[in-house]
C-alpha cells in the first residue's frame, strides 16, 4: 500500500505503567525538593527585580512567548468547493480559556486557508457545574458537526501548528496524529494521541468515540489510544518534519491555569481502565444555546454544552 510522504504508519506499542524507574530514597527527594524551591526563589527574585522604575500597581509575571498573528484585514474564506470534496471540523473542547481563544480561532482559520481546506471551527463550551470533561465535549462536537463536513480534528485550543507543512488533509487511510510525540513540546511517551489528531467520522464511529470516564484532566487519550488498537486502525503521523519540538506554539501557562488533576476515590483505579462500552452510545447532554461568532474576521461557533453525570457509575465528576 502506498502512503502519503508526508504521513508514516506507526507501529502500536504496549502501554509502559513503569511511570518511575530505580531505587529513590526520602533522602534524595528532600534534597530534589530543596533545590528546585532555591531555584525557583532565584528565578522569581531575579524576574521580578528588574521594572521596579514602571507603574507602581503593576505586578510582575511569568511572560508567554507571544503567538504569532495572522495577517490583519485579510478576507474570510467561510467554504470554498473548488478546494476540494472534503471539509473539516476542527472540534474544541473549551471551557473559560477565553485569551487562548481569542488567538486560536483566527490563527487556526488563517492556516487552514492557506493550505486551502476547507472547514469550520465548532467551540464545544462546557457551561455544567461538573468537572471538565475534553472526551465527551468531543463526542458532543462530532454529533454536533453536522453533514457539511466528513472529518474532524481533535484539537486542544492551546496548541497551534508553526510549520506549513503539516497535513491537515483528509486522513483517508487511518486517523493522522499531527501533533506526535516527536514534534508535541510537551509529551514525548509513545503511544500519546492527544494534542491534535485527524480521522474520519467513520473510523471515530468506529472506536464508538471516547470514554465518557474521565471527568478532570487527562487519560481520556491514552484509553483512546487502545481503541484505535481495538479497531483495528492504522495510525500514522507527520514526516519530513524537521523542526522538531518548535513545531507547535503551546500557549498554555500553567502557573495561572492550573488543571483539574485530582484523583477522587476508585477514579484512582479506574484510570486506567478500558472503558468497553461507553462512548458515543451513552453520552448524554443538553445544547443550551449555539453562537456564530466573528474573532479578527475568522468565524467560529460556540456549542454551550450542558454534560450529563450519573453519580453512581462516575461519582467523581464532582468534586468534594
């Protein structure tokens, strides 16, 4: 079978659950601990001296490498059928990351045109009191989507593609994990799919979607990582790329947003689990309310979505 030159297949891997290798003595943690706090004492000491001669009320904090912009004024494409057959929905799960937004939406769009792919961009908003959420706000924007596209991209609203040449198109052979572990700056471990990854409305049909499981942050990837497995799909990621993990912008800036990583009850063990029939057959939800926005001439909808939790099955979609 020939693939594209742009996209390699990738051979699955068994899940590594070694997360700390060797012997560690309380002894050398206390000492790790001590030097990272001299280290931060130093850093913060040193980036905060240096304005004392600006506004008196302003405070000092840790500065974000600015994300580039895309070109101001320049026309909005909203759907052009001589790019081609297929159209993409770019699904983001998103809740209060308002400025992450606000550079998102016209970046992603102006990239998107350039490379001529047609799309539209669907904010999956999770207005509920339960704990986020990402796998099932996803299942909502693939029921969602509508029959006016034939794939869509997974995709974290903080992580935006540096180099035109990775491939957003339509990912006919296999899902496409654009943001691969060689490329992602952040997760590097072998069987990551999270970040950005393409497939089809069928092969996500397929896997039956993600696991409805996993209220807070992470592990929803991993699991879907053993469906793709289960189904038997052939995943494939970018090659070609060389500028490695300069490839993404990730603009998430955990010292003020912090994630939801707690670990409630048997949510500890069940982390880990394959969930074996939930997914797209048992999401429940409520669209409150659908939004056609404008940012910076690139247009979006925003899904306020209200998710469902049955407390007996997953008592830790709230917390205390």
């Amino acid at each position: 079978m020939m693939y594209s030159s742009r996209r390699k297949p990738v051979l699955y891997f068994k899940e590594d659950r070694r997360y700390l290798s060797g012997k560690c003595t309380v002894y050398k943690l206390f000492g790790l601990c001590m030097v990272l706090v001299l280290v931060s004492l130093l850093w913060l000491q040193l980036s905060c001296s240096g304005d004392m001669s600006a506004t008196h009320g302003e405070r000092c904090m840790p500065q974000q490498p600015a994300p580039p912009c895309p070109a101001s004024g320049q026309a909005s494409v909203v759907d052009d059928p001589s790019w081609g057959p297929h159209k993409l929905a770019i699904v983001v799960p998103f809740r209060e990351r308002f400025e992450e937004l606000l550079v998102f939406v016209p970046f992603i769009h102006t990239f998107l045109n350039k490379k001529k792919i047609r799309h539209k961009i669907l904010i999956i908003n999770q207005v509920d009191h339960y704990r986020f959420n990402r796998a099932s706000l996803i299942n909502v924007g693939y029921l969602e989507s509508g029959n006016d596209t034939d794939y869509l991209a997974m995709h974290d609203v903080d992580l935006l593609p540096l180099n035109d040449a990775l491939d957003y198109g339509f990912p006919e052979e296999g899902p496409f994990h654009v943001a691969s572990p060689e490329l992602h700056p952040l997760y590097h471990y072998k069987t990551y799919v999270g970040g950005i990854l393409l497939l089809t409305k069928k092969h996500y049909h397929m896997c039956n979607g993600m696991s409805n499981r996993f209220w807070g942050w992470g592990r929803e990837d991993d699991e879907f990582y053993r469906r793709l497995r289960k189904a038997e799909l052939q995943l494939f990621r970018p090659s070609g790329i060389t500028t490695g993990y300069k490839t993404f912008l990730h603009v998430h800036d955990p010292a003020w947003r912090k994630r939801d990583q707690k670990r409630v009850a048997a949510q500890k063990q069940e982390q880990f689990k394959v969930d074996p029939e939930g997914g797209l057959t048992n999401i429940r939800y409520e669209v409150e309310s659908r939004q056609e926005l404008t940012i910076s001439g690139a247009p979006c909808t925003v899904i306020n979505t209200k998710l469902e939790c049955d407390q007996n099955q997953t008592p830790w979609c709230l917390l205390g």
